[in-house]
C-alpha cells in the first residue's frame, strides 16, 4: 500500500480532458459554421437545442449511475418503455397528467429493479442493466404488438412546440433538470453519500453511509429521469415508439464521458454532461444539414467517445 | 494489574478462530482510560484480529468485552461507532474525490433546518472543520481541497482529526505511520501526543517499537493469539521489548 496519492501524471492532459466537451463543441460549431451557411442559424441552433433536450435528460440520468461507478444500459429499453406506457395509457383514455405519471412511473419501477440487483443482490451492473435492457425491451413489445402509437395531445404537442416566448419548453425542462441534479449531488446529504460510494465505497461503507441503498436510489434515480425523456420523446415525435433506442443509450454513456464524469465513479459535472448531450446531437444536426451519410454519423459518434475514454485515460 | 481494575475497554479471554486458524486465543487484556496504550507483537500475532474484534468487524467467536465494565456485544461497525469507538484503518477511508471538509463531516453532515431535503450546511461544515484542524495543529493548505492533493501526513492526520472528532470514547490507530517518511510520521505522532494531553484514549498498533515508546503510556504485547505482557512504557526497555515479542524472554501477562 502507498499512502501517497499518485499525481496525476500530465497535467495538461488532465485539464484537456476537464474542458472536452466544451472544447470540442466550439471546434464542431465552428466547423458546422463554416461548412454551411444553415447551421448557426437562430432556427437551427433552437431546434438543435431542443434535439438535445431529451438527451440532455436522459444524460443527467445516466450521470447517476455512473457517479457510483456503475453503468445504466437499459436505458435504451426503459425509454421505450414509458413511450409505450405513456402511448398505451393515454390510448386507454388515461387522463393525459396521469398517463405521464404512469409513464414515468413504469421507468422508476426498472431503476428500482436494477438498483436492487445491483445495490442489494450485488450483481455487477454492466450484467444487470444488460438484461434488464432485454427483459424491458421485450415486454414493451408485447405490450405494443411491436406497434408504433400515435398520441395526439395539444397538451404533449404544445410542450414539445411552445415555450415562453422564443424559450422552449424542452429547454426549460433539461434547464430544470439540470439544476435539480447539480443541487442534489452537491448541495445536499443524498448527493454527498451518492459521491462518496462512487468515491470510494468501502471508506462510505466503514463511515456508516448505507451503500447498498444509495446504489439503488442512483439506479431509481436514473430511471426517473429516463421516464422524463420517455415523455419528451412521444411529444417531440407525436407517438410511442416502442423499438430499442441503442442510439439513446451510447449517446447518453457518451455525453457523461464527454462531460468529464469518471467512469469509475465519485466525479460528477453536470454541466460538463449536458454540454456533452449538445456536442453530440450538434454532430448529427449538422451533418444532416450538410448531406453526410447517417453512417457516418454513428461513426463520428464512436470516434468522439472513443476520444474522450483516451483523454480520460489520462485524468487517471 | 488486577482483573478488577475498571478499564474503559476490556477484552476477556477472547478467542477468533478463522476455519481451522485460531487468530485469537484467550485473549485478555484491558485500555485504560485517558491513556495511550500501543499493540505490539509479531506478524501473526492477533494485532490487526483483535482490532477488528474491539470495532465490530469481526464478532469475537468465544470470551467476552467490557466497556466501562458492562458486558457489550459489538455486531457491527456501527454498534462501536454507537459507544464512540472510532478507527483509522491503514486505507484512512478518506474519499479522495470529496473535499477536506465533507471527509470530516462525513455521514455526519450538518444540515441546514429543511426539512426532508437534507440540504447541507456547507459555511457551518467548513467553519468547524477549520476549527478542528486548527485545534489539533493539522496543517492543511484549505479545507475546501480534495482529499486527493493532500500528503501522505496530511490524510493521515485529516483520519485522525476526524475519528478523534466523533470517537469520544476511544481511538483506535492501526500502524498510523506504516507508509509515512520521517518528517511526517513525527508530525503524526506530534498530534497523537497532543491527544494523549487532551485526555484522549486511544489504542495504537505499531510495528516502530521506538515510537511505542515515545507516544505510548502502556504497551501490550501479543504473541499466538493471547496477551503475554501488559506493561507501562516507563518500565520496559526496547530490548525487552523485542524480547516479550519474539518469546524469549517468557512472561506471564
């Protein structure tokens, strides 16, 4: 045992890896701007913003999971899974405030799951979300015959579509969002605990912080979250649809990457993840504007996660 | 000593036994209140066993433990933690990524009067824990750092601080400079002294038998598992020492 900590071993390469997403954002906007006249447009740049709303969300979710050094897969089955839900209630003539109630709810319920397997039953969570993300999946597609829903609610539309204003609605979620996550992770007791397990869980262990409940509630938390943008998503795209959201989730685990979270647990910015979300829809906005295949897009994806993993490489 | 001398804490032919390894084996031997007592004894001799016997961690398998006295079955960390028993483990169990101030405070924040949201009272944590620092002559460029860009002395004396803090009847050091250079290990026992002033109790495993006898009032030596001498600093000789360790000089305790 050394008691000295190591230092880090390049400092440069530490910071570079603190400001990636940021850096990279004005890099990619830059070019985006250079490339084509339609991209830093007012319009472009709303709906860009709004694109990233729901990732934003789903982000801040998976940054849960990933501050207690664990990892959220099924996300890209629990947010179908409250589309679903959400589809298949407000189909049932659920009233609409319900219906999203249930909805989130449902995504609460496989947080719960995977936060006792994980917390509790201390099965490793690549494992456990790996299967709940199958499991969830499948039930969701029982549940819709495979069907995509249509949901027609002024209710869902005007919050996808209005907002105060030139300010969105789907800002002002990922905005509030946002803010509750930063002041529950540094500003209270829960957030402190959550750090502190994903820091270093045997020293919260031996200080008498009860780890196998904030494993859960981490868990639970990120299904919350993913219930939000399950509901964002059916406004945005006016129906339910009930097919694995792989893309959701690599982007989600992306974005906190991105952010500069360590993935082995204990580090935590909020801001650095929703910055994230932006820089990669940002990569997929503009390369639709410019005419670049959607392969590419998901190879430019990879390429920046892979990218952020070496710089975070570094920050070890 | 007599058996009816009162301790603070008193283990009575305690026996650990680990499948067909008997770590511990009769082992008697009490801590004085307000007293220095160090731990010593060979690799195998029961030191690292009884400490997790005395904090909880491991429920002795037979013999008993008195604190203050009374008969106390200690199931669990928290159950020592409950009597004020506090340990700094070799690892520290300080949360590197949290800063100077949350590890003091530590599942034990202080909040502000909200109820159910638990939101901390970050200016009051802070202030008191720079009192604390302070008040036992820890050194630390800021309270608001990161545990992680502290020195090896520096955690060290920040685990300290802090089970000092909250243990208010006892605290137990297991091999508190094992892994610290010359300058800061004096730093450390500097402050363990300086409990020792303030009426602390506390019970210190070393393999440094020249800092037993410089930090130390009472020394117990272990060998296979019992307690075979039990003697103050004052009395005793380092050669002696070495002796009571390695049996050749034999004594009943």
């Amino acid at each position: 045992m050394t008691a000295t900590a190591a230092r880090p071993r390049s400092f440069d390469l530490a910071r570079a890896a603190d400001y990636a997403a940021p850096g990279a954002l004005v890099v990619v906007w830059l070019a985006f701007f250079i490339a084509t006249p339609h991209f830093l447009t007012l319009d472009n740049i709303g709906d860009l913003l709004v694109a990233s709303s729901i990732l934003a969300v789903l982000a801040l979710g998976q940054q849960f999971a990933v501050v207690v050094a664990g990892i959220d897969l099924s996300v890209g089955a629990n947010l179908p899974w409250a589309a679903a839900l959400l589809g298949a209630t407000a189909t049932a003539g659920v009233p609409m405030g319900l219906a999203i109630l249930i909805a989130i709810a449902g995504s609460v319920v496989v947080g719960v799951v995977n936060g006792f397997l994980v917390g509790y039953l201390k099965m490793t969570d690549f494992i456990v979300t790996l299967g709940s993300l199958s499991v969830v999946s499948g039930i969701t597609l029982l549940l819709t015959e495979g069907n995509t829903v249509a949901v027609s609610s002024p209710f869902l539309q005007a919050i996808a579509l209005d907002g105060i204003g030139p300010v969105r609605w789907f800002w002002l979620i990922a905005l509030a969002a946002a803010v509750l996550v930063w002041a529950t992770l540094f500003r209270t007791r829960a957030g402190t605990h959550l750090l502190a397990v994903g820091g270093g869980p045997d020293a919260a262990l031996g200080t008498g912080i009860p780890v196998r409940r904030v494993r859960l509630a981490a868990y639970a938390a990120s299904g919350l979250l993913c219930g939000v943008a399950g509901v964002m998503l059916v406004a945005r795209n006016g129906g339910a649809d009930p097919s694995l959201q792989t893309n959701y989730l690599l982007s989600s685990i992306a974005a906190v990457v991105l952010g500069g979270s360590s993935l082995f647990g204990g580090k935590a910015s909020v801001a650095g993840s929703v910055t994230g979300a932006v820089l990669l829809t940002s990569l997929v906005n503009g390369f639709t504007i410019i005419g670049i295949s959607q392969y590419f897009q998901t190879i430019a994806v990879g390429a920046v996660v892979l990218l952020a993993a070496l710089l975070a490489r570094f920050r070890k | 000593m007599t058996s009816e001398t009162q301790y603070l804490l008193e283990a009575r032919d305690l026996v650990k036994t680990f499948d067909a390894v008997r770590a511990l084996d009769g082992l008697s031997a009490g801590f004085a209140e307000g007293e220095v007592t160090a731990i010593v004894g060979d690799n195998g001799a029961g030191k690292s066993t009884l400490v997790r016997c005395l904090t909880g961690v491991h429920p002795p398998t037979e013999g008993q433990l008195l604190f203050r006295g009374e008969p106390i079955r200690l199931s669990s960390p928290q159950a020592a933690r409950d009597l004020g028993i506090e340990t700094v483990y070799q690892d520290l169990g300080l949360i590197d990524d949290l800063a100077v101030w949350q590890n003091l405070f530590l599942n034990r924040e202080l909040l502000r009067p909200i109820p159910l949201l638990g939101v901390l009272d970050r200016p009051r944590m802070i202030r008191e824990s720079r009192d604390i620092l302070s008040g036992l002559d820890v050194n630390v460029p800021s309270v608001r750092t990161t545990v992680r860009r502290m020195s090896g002395g520096q955690r060290q004396s920040i685990a300290i601080a802090r089970a000092v803090t909250w243990g208010k009847s006892l605290v137990i050091m297991d091999e508190p400079t094992a892994a610290l250079g010359v300058r800061e290990t004096a730093a450390v026992e500097k402050l363990i002294l300086s409990l020792r002033d303030r009426g602390v109790t506390v019970l210190i495993i070393s393999h440094d038998l020249d800092q037993v006898m410089r930090v130390a009032d009472t020394v117990v030596v272990l060998r296979r598992g019992r307690a075979v001498a039990r003697r103050p600093v004052a009395d005793v000789t380092g050669d002696r020492l070495v002796g009571l360790i390695t049996g050749t000089i034999a004594e009943a305790a």
